[in-house]
C-alpha cells in the first residue's frame, strides 16, 4: 500500500513540474545519432534526440545546479523538406537506451536495452520495428536466451556493425561474435572483434585528405588561407575556418570513388607494363645461334624478368595500400565536383555567425570560391551569443546543449545540425533548402 501510495506521489509531482518537457512537441536538449536513409518512399533523416526532464534547478551566485534524468526519442524527418514524418519515444535512457548499430538497405538497425525490444530494425520512414530480436532467434534457435545484455552505456562493446560487409553484429553470453545476415537473418561466427559505427567525430579540422595521395590545409592567423598541392593560396580566406568533415564514419569507396584512383591509376599502369614486358619476353630467342647475339639476348631477358619482379612488387604495395585506405576510418566530405566544405565565422565578435563556404579543388591546383552562405540564426559561439540570464535559464526547460555538432552530406545536400537546429543547404548554390529546430 505504501509503495503504491508513493508512486502515485512521484506521478503527481512529475506531472505538476513546470519544467517537464512534452516528449513529442517540445525542443531536444541534444543530439545523438544523425542518419541518412534511403528506401522506397523516399530519404530520410533520422535522429536520436535526447531530452533533459529537470526536476530542480537552483543558481547561487551563479553557480548553477541541475539535477534530473535523459529520456531519448528517434525522430525521422523527410530530408527534401525537414518536415517531421514520424517521432517515436524510447523513454528513459538508462532503462530503454536504443543504440544505432548501422544500415542495410533501408534497415536502420538498432540494440535496445530493453529486453522486449533487444536487436532490431526500423523502417527509416515510419520507425516501425521491420525486423525484431524475436525474428533473428527464429532463425539462430541457440540465441535463444544466450544474446548479452550490456548496461545502457556498454552496448557498444558487445553489439557493433561491420561496414565493409555490411552486416550487424552481435554477441552471445560467451563473449562470441557473430555475424547477422540482414537478409536471411543467419548467423555466422567470427573472430571479428566488435567494429562500431561511428557517429560522433569531431566534425572541424584545420586538414584533411582529398584522396589517398593529397592532402589539403588551412593555415595563417586570423584569417585561414589553403594550401594545396604544395602550394600556398592566399585567397579566398576565412576568419576562424575549419574543414566540415562528416560526424558520421565512411569508408573510401562509400566517400569517393575517386579517394583511391591514384592508388587504381598506378595498379593500370603496373599492370600495361608486365603485359608490354611479357611480349617483349615471348619474342627473344636465347637458342639462337652466335654466341654473342644469345649472350646480348639472354641479358636483355633477365633484365626484363627483373623489371616484372620489381613491378609485381609494386602491384603487392599498392594492392596493400587499397586494403589499408579501404578500412581505415575516414570522415572526409568531398563532392563529385572535387570540392570541400569551410565552416568560419561572420566577424571577431560574442554575436558572430556562422558561415559555410564551398571551395572547389582545380586539376591545375588553384582553387575557386563556389559560395558563401551565412546562417543568420546561428552563433558561431553559442554560449557567448546566445547567453541567458540567470532568471531565465532557472525557470527555463530542460538543459540544452547548444555545441554539440553534427554533419553529414548526401547527394547534393549538406545537413549542418548545431544549437539544436538543423540546416540544410544546396551544395550546388549554397541555398539554404530548409532549417529546423530539433
């Protein structure tokens, strides 16, 4: 009777708490995950948000304090227009976190530590279970009771996917690792260890590569200037800039088939030269009679043999190459049209916002200005720009956080998300296509 009569009081409390957010309709207080996905109703971007429910908040000579919990929701947004199509509660995340593993073929697959939920995967577009944890032990009768079930900030040590098979993973009570084929649900073992996707890089750097051979850097103080190709280019510049790079990590061939062409240009190469070399091989005749002419050919074969082994060699190092940069991690965002993205700032003032430039890479080394758009409504330091009083930050809502960043880049859009407000831009004009707040 007792504990009954104090869960009514908890629900009471709770329900009166001016601070307590609406889970459907109210602003995140940060962002998780960040996915495109594709399937036959459209593209999708799909989010994990979380939100701050705050049970007290005090500010003390301002100091603040916040106690309270984090409940998460994944919400799916049409990426040609940024309106919601659907937004799904998981609740509290330390009972119900929902862990992205990674995608195949418009499954976004997820572990939950919710044991109704456990492995599974959603529809991009409704974020309905498409396949659940009870359909892959149908298929692996001896998961049955046997997958592990981690603590709600474990779950990346015991469930991961492997991109360059594409394939979810998982692990049983034993610490074994398997394999699920997204088709057929099968398991295979492995001695893989768990390979995580990888949601949260660090999305601003001052270099990066444009493919396996050339990098690219921003240099100089106040203003950043490129240099490339061995070569310093003094405009265009920019206060403060940083390379975007995707929050999200992709691998070589999945970024830019052309991240490897040197590395594929140079394996052509090796390759037309054995075969010139081989038909020059098959037209010496070391039988011939004179033993001057079968000595000048006989050197003229073991030199050729010799430039085929020091080419096979060099076949070896850059088919090794081609493994290594195949599953290397890379988060590199660079157009079909050779060109990179820079994030900067408007001006050296508290109110400076942010500015995205596309900066296109010529064969001939120079360097072309594509455009510039500035975010009007976003500070390029939020919590100089966008600072609140104390009144208002104690009686406010949740507990935002307004520098947390996130980028990623599909097809011809650049979806920029930071003070909790996505932006999506044309990266062939620079035109702002649609802006939301999360």
């Amino acid at each position: 009777m007792k504990r009954s009569l104090w869960l009514i009081l908890i629900t009471v409390t709770c329900s009166c708490n001016p601070m307590k957010k609406d889970l459907m309709k109210d602003r995140a207080d940060d962002v998780k995950e960040v996915i495109v996905s594709k399937n036959n109703d459209g593209v999708f971007l799909v989010i994990k948000e979380e939100v701050f429910q705050a049970v007290s908040k005090s500010d003390q000579g301002g100091f603040r304090r916040i106690s309270g919990y984090t409940e998460n929701r994944i919400s799916s947004y049409d990426l040609n227009t940024g309106a919601l199509v659907k937004r799904v509660i998981l609740g509290d995340r330390e009972e119900n976190e929902c862990t992205f593993l990674g995608e195949t073929d418009g499954k976004l697959w997820y572990k939950s530590v919710n044991k109704d939920l456990g492995v599974h995967a959603r529809d991009p577009k409704t974020l309905d279970v498409i396949v659940s944890q009870e359909d892959i032990i149908r298929a692996n009768p001896f998961f049955a009771g046997n997958l592990s079930q981690p603590e709600w900030n474990t779950v990346q040590r015991f469930y991961g996917f492997d991109v360059l098979k594409i394939a979810p993973m998982v692990s049983d009570n034993s610490g074994y690792v398997y394999y699920i084929d997204p088709v057929s649900l099968k398991a295979e073992k492995t001695s893989e260890s768990i390979k995580s996707f990888e949601f949260d890089n660090n999305c601003i750097s001052t270099s990066m590569n444009i493919d396996a051979n050339t990098g690219i850097n921003l240099q100089g103080s106040p203003r950043n200037n490129l240099s490339y190709a061995g070569r310093d280019i003094k405009e265009p510049s920019f206060l403060d800039g940083n390379f975007l790079k995707s929050s999200n990590i992709i691998y070589s061939d999945d970024a830019d088939p052309k991240f490897l062409a040197p590395i594929r240009e140079k394996l052509s190469m090796y390759n037309h030269q054995i075969d010139s070399l081989n038909k020059l091989l098959e037209k010496i005749d070391t039988a011939s009679a004179g033993k001057n002419k079968m000595n000048s050919q006989m050197y003229s074969y073991r030199s050729i043999q010799r430039n085929i082994e020091n080419l096979r060699r060099n076949i070896k190092y850059a088919d090794d190459d081609i493994k290594r940069y195949s599953s290397v991690k890379l988060f590199e965002i660079v157009t079909n049209d050779n060109s990179v993205f820079v994030l900067s700032r408007s001006d050296v003032t508290d109110k400076a916002k942010a500015v995205i430039s596309k900066v296109r890479l010529n064969e001939d080394s120079t360097v072309t200005l594509s455009w510039q758009t500035q975010l009007n409504d976003i500070y390029r330091e939020p919590e100089k720009g966008f600072d609140k009083s104390s009144f208002e930050f104690v009686f406010s809502k949740g507990d935002p956080d307004l520098n947390t960043m996130r980028t990623v880049h599909y097809d011809n859009k650049l979806i920029f998300i930071f003070m909790l407000t996505a932006t999506c831009i044309d990266t062939d004009t620079g035109n702002i296509l649609w802006s939301i707040n999360i």
